[in-house]
C-alpha cells in the first residue's frame, strides 16, 4: 500500500529503532482511526530493519481462521521453538524470560502487534511480562490498534507499559488532507495531474480516509476507468471491515443507525435510536468523525449509507426504520422525514402514520415532487383504515396523478366518478374532479358531476370555494353547457374568497365579457387577475382564462405585455407544465399575430408537449390551431392535409379553445382553393359563437375569414358587408383586425377607391406588427398602382412585400401577391396597337410593351429570358423605326395611340 503523508511518522520510528540504547527496548504505540493506515505503518517499520541483524516477530489478527482475538502467546512460542529447536512449555512468564535472554545487543528482537486492542487475555499478560523486562533487554515492541469506545484513550495498551514513561513513544495516524488524496490518487493511477472532479468525489466520500481512498482506487483500477470514482467490490467489502474492524458491536449500532436516519439524524435522535450510555456513545461518535466518514452534522455519505444499509438483514433494517419513524415523529420532524422512513420500513404502520403520509404528500406537492407525492399518498391509501379516508387520498391520488401525468388511470376515475355519483365523495373533491374533466374534455361527465355539486347541501367553505372555481372554469371552457340551479344561489360573499382567492369574481365574470361592447370591461377584469396571480398551481385555471380573453379579445398590447411579465416570473424550476403550456400556447398565437411563424410554431409544439394530448384535451385546440395556421402560411399544405385526415376531438367544437382548431381548417381550405368546404368551416364558427353570444376577433375573425373567402368566389358585395361589419364593430385604430378588413373592404370596392383603403389598411398592419396581413395588403397596392400607370410605385410596393414574405417564410401570401401581381410578365392587352408599329417585329414589340410599363432594361431582360444587351439592341432598333429619340417619347406614343 502506498503510504501518503506519513513522512513524519516513518521519521520517528526509524529514530526510536536505530538510535536507541543496545542493552534496552522501547515500546511504541502507533495510534488513530479506524482505516487510517496503522497496519501500512507498522509493516513499515518492519520495512526500516530490513538486511539487519534484528529478529522480527509480527502478530496480527489470524484473517485467515476467523479468530476474532490476537493470539502473541502463540506466535512467541514458535519464534522460540524456531530458535531453540525445543517445544516451549510454562507460564506467559517464562515465555517472556526466554525471550528476553535470546535478545542481544548484536542480535535485538522487534514484537510488532497489529490490532493490538484484538489481544486475548493470555497475550495482556505476556506484554506486562515483558514490559518489566525492556528496560534491561533489548526487545523493541510496536503496537498499533484503535480505540476502545470507553474511553478518548488507548486502553487496550497494557497497563505496565503505560507506566513506562520515558520508554512509551506514540505516533499519531490521521486520514488524509485532499492535498494528501491528490497525492494518492497520481501515485495509484500513474498521472502527473489527477482529474479535479475524481479528487472532490473521494474526499466527499471518504474523508480522507486512506482505506477507503485505496478501495475506490482499487474500483477505478479495476474498472480500467480513470476519470471518476467507481464503487464496486473492494469499497463494499472495505466500508465493512471499516466498521467491523474494532470489534465493538455498539459501535455497529451506531453507525447503522445513523445511516437509516440521513440527514435527519442528530444527537438527541441517534442517543434515543441506539439506547447506548451516552458517554460511550459520544466516544463512538467522536471516533467515527476521526476517521473522515462522519461528517460534523453527523452523516454519512450516501456511498456509504447504501453499503451500511444493504448490509444490513431485513429484519433489522425493518424494526431500525420503524424506530426512526417514531423518533422522527415524537420529535416534531417534518412530515416528509417521517413518510420516507415510513415508507422505506413497509411494515404495519402506527395509528398517526395515514395523517403524516398524507401531509407529506402535500409538502411534497407544493415542491413539484409529483413521484413523491404519489408514493406517500399510495402507502396512506393501502392503511386507511376507513373508506371516506381511503377515498379521499384516493382523490388526492388522481389530482396529483393529472398535474404528473399526461393521462388520469382509467380505474382510478371511474370509481372516482362512481363514488361522485353515489354521494360518497367529498364536495370538494366532487367539484375538483369536474374540473380536471373539463380539462381533459370529457364535458358531459363534467357537467354531470358540477351539477351534483351545485345540489349537495350544507357544504362546507373550502368546498363551496372549489365548486365556484369548477363552475367559473367550466363557464369559460365550454360556454355551452346549462346550470343544474340558477348561478345566484351559490355565489359566495366576498369575504369567504378575498384573502386567498382575490381573483375568483373576476374570473366568473370574465367569459359574460367576450362581447364586441364590453371590451374596456374585459381588459380591465383580466388585467385585474394577472395582478393578483403568481405561477403557481391555486391560480391556473384563473390565469388561463385572463390570458385567453386578452388574446380572444385581441387586446394586443395588454396581452404581450402581461405574457413577458409571467414569461419572466415563470423561469424558476418549480412551475407546473400546465402553466408552462399556457404561456407558450399565448407566445404562439401572439407570434402569429407579428408573422414570426417559425416562432408561432414551436411555442405551439412546446405548448402541445407540455399539455398532453389526453390530460388537457379541451385547451389543446388553440395551439394545435395556431399550429395549423402557421404551418398553412408557410404552405406545408400536405402535412396540414395529413394532420386533418385526424377525427376533430369531440369537444373542440364545444369550447372556444377547439374552434381556433375549426378555423385553422378553413383556412387551410382556403388556401388549397376548397372555397366551398372553407366557408362552411368558417360559418360554423359564426353559429357557435352566436348560440354562445361570444366575440373572438382576435382568435376567430370569423367575418374577416368569410369576407376573403367570399372575394374568392366573387361574391364582392357580400365580402364588403362582413367587413364593413367588423368595422363597426371593432373601432381601434390599431388593432390587426382592422388592417385585414380594410384590405377586404377594398378589394371589394370599385378600382378608383381601392388605393386610399390599401393604404391605410398598410398603415394600419404596419404599425400593429403584422407582417403576413402586411405583405397582402402591400401586394393589393402594387396591384392597384400597376393598374393606374403607377409603375414604379408598383414595383417599389411590391418588392417590399416580396422581401417581408421571404423573410418570415410566408410562402401562402407570396404566392397571393404574385399571382395578383406579376411583376416579370407581358401584360395581356398590349399598350401599342400592332397597326400603329407595323414594322416592329414579334420580340421588338414584346420589349417595346415592357418598357412602356416602366421596366427597367435588366426586369425586361429577366422577363424575357434575353440578355441586357440584347434589350438594347432591340431598344435602339424600335427607336430608329418608330422615328423617336427614347423611352419617354415611346410612353407618349402609347398615349397617343
């Protein structure tokens, strides 16, 4: 074994064996913790009267046979049969006479002892022996052993060698200091500079503690791995001699448990845990700190624990755990502490054990620690001793099982439901299930359940409170659905809300406000929410309904503002998924809003992988919406195709959420020119929010949608009411919307009046930040000015279009602007009659019309697939046959002709 940081020990003990007197001894005792390498330093010492004339006896523990004592007598009696050629017989006395007459000067004898505090009783007495005889003899004796836990001193020493004074040396053995473990590990492994993150693991983990260092060293070897620790075969087997090398059973108990405690453990626990005297218990305490393992708070590394525990037999690891839980418990540890030695014993459990697993359950719950949560509330359900208990934590089991996992256990909720049928289930719980059923889009079940809620007497506050909170959430999520009682018989006063659910009136309000007239009522209801609402998950379904009707309402600046301020909050690591999805679902449609369709898309797939198709099937419909839209507008229209070959889930057309859905259809019919199939799509969307009384401009603009679609057909008259319509009804000059119906509403008008509307409708999607609508608006202007002569307007507009849709990828809108404006096309009614230029030639002609539009010599070019220079020539012929001197008196000609 590689000796680190023993230099000075090694020092003393070379001075004390060659420099002391010929015809005397000295006794040495090499003392410190268990593990730090006393063995290593005796054989050492063997090492330092290697080729001298000195006759050396080793004892130690007999390994080999199981002796669990250090037999010197013995191994004293073969060194002297050894010598003499006699079988030694007599008392320990004249054992220790032999030996000290075969002892010379020339010839001196070394007894070295290793565990020394291991020596039977037989062998304590031939040490005193000898020790009234090293004075006179020279007999050198070197003893190395661990402390016993009755004392801080190294009462294993025989007492008459204690009394030698002058004679007694001690050398001192400590772990390693990571300077020490550094030095180690480059010896061990044969590198000039070890790996930073293998030295702090061996540290952390033993503490300096040479044994321990050598075992991981010896798994990393092993393992041909040199970059990190290993912890295999030889660690295990060293951890446990470790423990089991003093031979002290109390100091067993100790250490197993303090493993089974972990971080709950201190002094007062583990004195009631062991039940050992406490002097003898602070001497194990203090000795176990000694040899690096024991940290100052009294913890072992988990490396560690984990030998110590699976050493351990079932039976005793079970009633350890049992007696943590009762210490924990009687000592007012937290509730958590408490149910993981609960759960880790799984024996029968104690009267107050359901209440704590429950209660840690909730703890566990407020940290996002689904898995936790779900494993305590497991354990409390299989010992409730009563069923209402057992239902509850059930119920719990299923609420938690909906924030954790994409999809509710089928099981689990139908006897859930049956239970809410049968009147078994708590109202509270009876109104929380309606809620996740209206998440996961099973409304009728919802509907069924909220309505047994509404009917139940004598709830109780919390109950009455969780019932509001279904009923507002249900209101907002499918507006549809009827009241088994009138709303006015079960509001709550507001000072049964106030303090913890400052929110709730607003909440309830809010779906009553989705009107075209009580927009300002809207915005200031769900402005009124956000403020008293952090991430958390009380307040979800209160924040969703705030973010869906600033964006429904296209509220555009209060919206993105309050979606960076809770984008902002939100980054911690604790914040469920749910309201993740719900920021990412309002990030896409607010970068659909702006254009930024590779933007819009991903926050409507991270939106959709956060969600989980089944959990929240219901809210599902707007990203998956948006998403359509986006991927349209890029043109993918094949995988839009694909993904609608899917059935619409059932509830979509029930709730808001599923008709962005609904429209994303019709406006992918629209696109791929299924005008017909698109204007049902978009009709249907009319009907259902009439039968609501809802307006969605900023989500569904279904008269918006209508009008385009009805251009498209040629229904012009009818395009131009909707838009006017939605004109009417949407005064805010700066709303997206107004932009889009301005376009519509011109291009449904007569050509004289079309520039004027174009304009201010490009004003207007300018300044709200929506490309897409901008770059159709752009590409109708430079239509429009194409065909009142206003050449270079039209090419200057209709350039800036082109350069918005290739930017933002808007691959549906480019193709509507160049097939509305061809730019690098002949126009199909020539400007020059042929009668008028008989001279000119087929390909004359062809420029000569190009450049009397206000083509520039490379546009002609490009258009006509010649070169520059060819346009030239053909220029300067047609000038020379048409007796003219340039392209402006060509513009005249045309006039004229």
């Amino acid at each position: 074994m590689h000796l680190v940081e023993r230099g000075a020990q090694l020092a003393e003990l070379s001075a004390r064996l060659n420099t002391g007197s010929a015809n005397s001894g000295d006794f040495i005792v090499i003392s410190g913790p268990t593990g730090c390498g006393k063995s290593a330093l005796l054989t050492a010492s063997a090492e330092l009267l290697r080729g001298r004339n000195t006759r050396i006896l080793s004892v130690g523990r007999a390994t080999e046979t199981g002796s669990p004592s250090v037999d010197v007598v013995s191994a004293v009696r073969e060194l002297l049969t050894a010598l003499t050629s006699d079988t030694q017989r007599g008392d320990v006395a004249a054992l220790a006479r032999r030996l000290a007459d075969l002892a010379r000067p020339e010839e001196p004898i070394l007894l070295m002892v290793d565990d020394a505090h291991l020596i039977d009783s037989d062998s304590n007495k031939l040490l005193r022996e000898l020790a009234l005889l090293i004075e006179t003899a020279p007999i050198n004796i070197i003893l190395s052993g661990s402390r016993r836990i009755t004392s801080h001193q190294d009462s294993w020493v025989p007492s008459s060698l204690l009394r030698l004074r002058k004679r007694k040396r001690k050398v001192v053995v400590e772990p390693l200091t990571r300077a020490g473990v550094t030095d180690l590990v480059q010896r061990r492994l044969g590198v000039r500079s070890a790996v930073p993150s293998l030295i702090d693991e061996l540290v952390a983990v033993t503490g300096g503690n040479p044994a321990l260092a050598h075992a991981v060293l010896d798994d990393v070897v092993g393992a041909g791995a040199s970059g990190g620790p290993m912890f295999g075969s030889a660690f295990t087997q060293a951890v446990l001699s470790w423990l089991h090398a003093p031979a002290c059973t109390q100091l067993v108990e100790a250490a197993q448990a303090i493993s089974v405690l972990g971080t709950s453990c201190n002094w007062e626990r583990l004195d009631r845990m062991v039940g050992t005297e406490p002097q003898r218990l602070r001497h194990i305490v203090d000795g176990l700190k000694a040899s690096g393992v024991l940290s100052s708070e009294l913890t072992l590394h988990q490396h560690i624990r984990d030998v110590l525990l699976k050493s351990m037999d079932s039976a005793s690891l079970s009633r350890l755990q049992s007696r943590a839980a009762e210490v924990l418990y009687d000592d007012g540890a937290p509730a958590e502490e408490v149910a993981r030695q609960l759960l880790a014993n799984g024996s029968a459990p104690q009267p107050w054990a359901v209440a704590v697993l429950r209660e840690a359950a909730d703890q566990a719950i407020q940290s996002d620690r689904y898995q936790d949560a779900v494993s305590f509330l497991q354990r409390a359900s299989r010992w409730c001793a009563d069923d209402m208990t057992r239902l509850e934590v059930n119920a719990g089991l299923t609420e938690v099982g909906w924030w954790s996992t994409p999809a509710m256990d089928s099981r689990q909720l139908r006897s859930l439901l049956d239970s809410a049928r049968k009147g078994c289930l708590p109202d509270r719980w009876t109104a929380r299930l309606a809620r996740r059923l209206a998440w996961m889009g099973r409304v009728d079940d919802a509907d069924e359940i909220l309505h047994l809620s509404l009917g139940a007497p004598h709830k109780e506050l919390d109950a009455r409170i969780e019932i509001a909170i279904s009923d507002a959430w249900l209101a907002h999520l499918f507006p549809g659905t009827t009241r088994a009682l009138p709303r006015t018989d079960h509001e709550l006063p507001p000072e049964m809300f106030a303090g913890q659910y400052p929110w709730l009136s607003s909440a309830q309000e809010l779906p009553r406000l989705l009107t075209a007239e009580r927009r300002e009522a809207l915005q200031l209801r769900a402005e009124e929410i956000l403020q008293q609402c952090r991430p958390s998950r009380s307040n979800l379904e209160a924040v969703q309904v705030a973010l869906f009707s600033l964006l429904a309402a296209e509220l555009q600046g209060s919206a993105k503002l309050w979606l960076t301020k809770l984008t902002v909050e939100s980054e911690g690591e604790n914040i469920p998924p749910q309201w993740r999805s719900t920021l990412h679902a309002a990030q896409a449609v607010v970068s659909w809003w702006q254009g930024d369709l590779t933007e819009a898309v991903d926050s409507a797939e991270r939106a959709l992988e956060l969600l989980g198709a089944q959990q929240s099937e219901a809210l599902t419909g707007l990203p998956r919406g948006v998403l359509l839209m986006a991927m349209t507008e890029q043109g993918r229209h094949e995988e839009v195709s694909d993904e609608l070959l899917q059935p619409m889930p059932f509830p979509f057309t029930r709730s808001p959420y599923g008709l962005v859905y609904l429209r994303a259809r019709g406006r992918h019919h629209l696109a791929t020119g299924s005008l017909q199939a698109a204007l049902a799509d978009f009709r249907s969307c009319r009907d259902i929010l009439g039968s609501w009384d809802m307006e969605l401009p900023g989500l569904i603009p279904w008269r918006l949608d209508m009008s385009q679609t009805l251009l498209s057909i040629g229904e012009h008259k009818e395009a131009r009411r909707l838009a006017e319509q939605h004109l009417s009804l949407y005064p805010d000059a700066s709303s997206r919307s107004r932009g889009t119906a301005l376009r519509l509403l011109a291009m449904a008008s007569s050509p004289s009046r079309r520039a004027a509307a174009l304009r201010e409708a490009v004003t207007v999607l300018d300044r709200s930040g929506d490309s897409l609508e901008l770059v159709r608006a752009l590409g109708a202007l430079s239509h429009t000015y194409q065909q009142t002569g206003q050449l270079a307007y039209g090419r200057r507009t209709w350039g800036r279009a082109e350069k918005i849709a290739q930017r933002r990828g808007a691959l549906w809108a480019l193709t509507d602007i160049t097939t509305a404006v061809p730019p690098n096309r002949v126009s199909p009614e020539p400007l020059l009659q042929h009668a008028e230029c008989p001279d000119l030639s087929t390909a004359e002609r062809k420029v000569a019309e190009l450049a009397v539009q206000g083509y520039t010599n490379r546009e002609i070019a490009e258009a006509l697939y010649i070169t520059i220079s060819t346009v030239e020539q053909h220029l300067t012929h047609i000038y020379r046959k048409l007796g003219i001197r340039g392209r402006s008196e060509l513009g005249n000609l045309s006039v004229a002709s």
